[in-house]
C-alpha cells in the first residue's frame, strides 16, 4: 500500500524564515526520484531549487506561483511505494491529503524536532514557533463531499497555512474561539505586529474582534473583514463579525489592499519583502544591539594604482582594485583579530573568529546582498579576484547558494562604485566591523613636502565598541591606510 508523505518548505539558510514560490518543476501525478528539484523559491537572499527527499508520485501542491510559504509549510505530498487499491495519485493541483486518523499519529514519518527538512549543509534546528497564516477564501466557498468509502477530508484550507513548530498541521478544525469579543480586561490575542498598526492606523478595537485563529488568535484577515464591515456600514470600527469558521473561508476576489495611513494621507506602500524586508530587518537589528562607532581617514592610493598597474602590465590574470583591498583587510584583521570577532550575548562573551569569511556589498537589480569570500585570509591576490568575478555574476543572475550569502565574519563595502567619497557603514549583524572604501580621485596633497595631486580616497571603519576600544579601532584602520599608501608594508605579511 502507497504510503502518502508530506514534504514542507525546508530550512535554506541562516535567518531565512520564508520563502515566495517562483515556479513549479513538477505537476500532481508526475513521477519524481529522491533529491529531485521540485520547486523553485525566492527567498530573501537568492533563487534555491528545493529538492525533494522522496521518490514517487506528486499527489498535491500546496502553493500557486507568487504565494509567499513560512519555513515549514507543505510543499507537496508524494505516495510512495506500491499505490492502494483504487487510489488516485492524480488529483487536482492544489488539493490536500485526507485527514490521519488520530490515532495513526505515530506511524507519521515527520520529526519532533529541528526543522525537519533540510536542504544539505544548512542547519537544522528547531525553527522558532510560528502561527499559521490563514487566507481567506471567497464567500460561499464549501469543501467538496469526500468520496464514498475514502476519509473524511479535512476541512478547507488556504495553501499558505503552516504547521506548527511540533510538526503538524492545523487545519480548518482547529479551535477557535466563538464565544465572541475579548474580555475587555485580558489580553489581546494578537501577535503579529502588522495587525496591531493595522487597526491602530483605521482607529479598530481590537478587544471588539472575535479571532479566527487557533485559540482565537486575532489574525490579519479578521482586521480587513472588519475594516470592510465598517465601511459598508458607513465608517463604524466595531462592525459585527461573521462566525469564525466562516470568516476562516471567506476571501475576496482580489488581494485587499493596506488602508492608508490616515496620518500620513495618500502615496504609495511599498511592501518590505524579499531582499528589502531582509536588509530592513538585518539593518534593524544591528541599529538596536550593536553600540558601534566610526572612524575614518583619508589616504593617498597612488601608489596601490601604480602597484596594481604593474601587475597587470606584467600579464597573468588582471587583479581587481577589491582584491588588493581585501588582500589588505586580511592583513590587517591578522594584527587585529578583535574586530574578527563577534559577540555572544547569552554566554557575555566576544568569540574571536580563526577564520576570515569576507563579505563584500554588492548592488544588485533585486537589491543589495552580501556574498561571502570563504576563508579569504588563504587567498592570494589573483584567488581573490576570481572568486569576486565569480561570487558577482551569480549575484546578478539571482544564482546565489544561502551557503555563498551567510557566514560572514567582516564585510569590505567599496560605496566609492557609486562616485561618493565617504560614508558611515552600518556593520552586518552579527559581524564586529565593516570597512568602508569610497571613491579614489585626485586631490591636492602633501607628498614630500610638497602640494602635489594624489589619488586620494577616504577609508572609513565602522566597530562594534563592545570587541574592542578606539585604539585597536584606529590601530586596525591606521595599518589599512599605511598599506593603501605603501603597497610594500604588506610584503612584511605575505
């Protein structure tokens, strides 16, 4: 008998918690081998093809193109094995399994922890708990009759519903609470930050809504139902609601559209996901835990043009001006190996790095990412410039592994790309230090004692003051310059 297997949205990287469905590589009742690509993702970081665990017969997807999955939402379910009598492994795209009985939950090959499935080489631990995001459905949408002699389906449900942390999945019979509003004098069940601004921004009660959620959890779709029941009603906040079990169903034709600010009046909402939600969210965190500091200084890189000119001229593969640049952090970070470091808040400890995994900032038509140069510290200049030629063009093409975008351990940012002189680099939680290289251009300069015009550029170092103080700081950035300005000073190192 055909064993029906479930395959969820697996863990493809550090941080990564979701992921939007770019195309299907299998439809329902196609054969697929163990490890073959079924899907294709869009994550914050990069374009992954997940590959499935399972050999067998595609027998649902949960998903259409476009549908942003949590980790550890189905993807698809495959029957594996001798199919059952009379069983159809061909039903319709987008349908589910039917319902285990309870009983059969521990013949279920799902694990009790960690992530469950995993891509190979990303970790697998337990993925923080996550509620299900339910969608609702057009009005006087009903789940079909199951047929004579099979389970009972389980109720209808929207393809985006996650399972939960334990590893099963709720579905449109999970509690809910219909004994109408929140007491007045508890607690709000809402913990999705999006719908509290969302009703504070239209001016709703929460404690006036019923969830529909697990536990009467107060979910997004509860809040616009309520929005529009008040604006049928002529602008009244506290509109009365459907029962939860039909608000669950309920959908509208159209994906509804966040209300306007009423303080901030009319424009465009721009939505914070994907590569800009990431960058925001990383960003964020690095602004609220890492008390940082910036030093800079400006230095004369003529001679590391004449330097890098001459190596050209004398044939080979060219060098790249980052790779000298790299070439030099890697030098420096050997002297002062602080600012490789980064901060253990639980066990209040800095934990000094023995490797150096360069990142280096890279412009991008999906916006900016941070690829990273493995063990840079045993490269050697022309190792690094085709490592940097190779990490760029697959940034480009949206080809980047998660491997090739996390593990980091300091970042090199050249903003001089963008014709800028300076600025202060925000570091990349949770490194302890970013150089940042600005433009290189002439400027009058005192060479020799004498004004001479000199290719100058300004350095900047942005630290985490918590590795280290101002004078490994300025020691680290000092060194930089000195070999910026003085090419030889790294023959000390080589």
């Amino acid at each position: 008998m055909a064993q029906v297997l479930e395959f969820k949205l697996p863990d493809l990287g550090e941080g990564l918690t979701e992921a939007e469905i770019v195309r299907w590589l299998v439809q329902v009742g196609d054969v697929v081998a163990v490890d073959q690509p079924v899907v294709e993702v869009e994550t914050a970081k990069a374009m992954v093809e997940v590959p499935c665990p399972y050999g067998g017969v595609v027998t649902a997807r949960f998903g259409e193109e476009g549908t942003e999955l949590p980790v550890g939402a189905p993807l698809i379910t495959v029957a594996v094995g001798a199919p059952a009598s009379g069983a159809d492994t061909t039903a319709p795209a987008g349908s589910r399994t039917p319902a285990r009985p309870a009983g059969n939950a521990a013949e279920e090959p799902e694990a009790s922890e960690g992530s469950g499935n995993v891509l190979v080489g990303y970790g697998t631990g337990a993925p923080p708990a996550r509620r299900p995001r339910v969608r609702p459905q057009p009005p006087g949408t009903t789940t079909p009759p199951p047929a004579s002699g099979s389970a009972p389906a389980a109720p209808a449900q929207d393809t985006h519903l996650a399972a939960p942390a334990g590893g099963t999945r709720v579905g449109g019979d999970a509690p809910v609470n219909g004994d109408g509003p929140v007491n007045g004098d508890g607690p709000v069940p809402v913990i999705s930050p999006l719908v509290r601004r969302l009703a504070r921004e239209n001016g709703l009660d929460l404690r006036e809504l019923t969830g529909s959620g697990p536990d009467g959890l107060i979910l997004r779709a509860d809040v616009e139902y309520a929005l529009r029941a008040a604006a049928a009603q002529g602008g009244r906040t506290t509109a009365p609601q459907p029962e939860p079990q039909a608000r669950v169903a309920a959908q509208p034709a159209a994906p509804a559209k966040a209300p306007a600010s009423t303080a901030l009046g009319g424009g465009t909402r721009v939505p914070l996901k994907g590569v800009r939600g990431a960058v925001a969210d990383k960003l964020s965190r690095s602004r609220r835990e890492i008390p940082d500091a910036t030093c800079w200084v400006d230095a004369d890189a003529t001679e590391l043009m004449r330097a890098r000119a001459a190596m050209n001229a004398a044939g080979g593969p060219k060098i790249s001006l980052l790779a000298l640049l790299a070439r030099i952090c890697t030098a420096a970070l050997a002297r002062y190996p602080e600012l490789n470091s980064t901060v253990d808040l639980a066990a209040r400890e800095v934990v000094r790095l023995d490797h150096v995994h360069l990142g280096f900032a890279a412009q991008t038509e999906r916006g900016l990412v941070v690829p990273v140069v493995r063990d840079a510290h045993a490269r050697d200049a022309e190792g690094l410039t085709a490592e940097f030629a190779r990490l760029t063009e697959a940034a480009r093409a949206g080809t980047l592994t998660p491997g090739e975008l996390t593990g980091g351990t300091f970042t090199l940012n050249n903003y001089g790309v963008f014709g800028v002189d300076g600025s202060t680099p925000i570091i990349n939680h949770p490194e302890a230090a970013m150089l940042g290289v600005g433009r290189i251009v002439p400027k009058p300069w005192v060479h020799e004692g004498e004004l001479a015009v000199r290719q100058v550029v300004q350095l900047s170092l942005t630290f985490d003051h918590r590795v280290c103080d101002g004078g490994t700081a300025g020691g680290f950035l000092r060194y930089v310059a000195d070999c910026v300005e003085q090419p030889a000073v790294l023959l000390r190192t080589l």
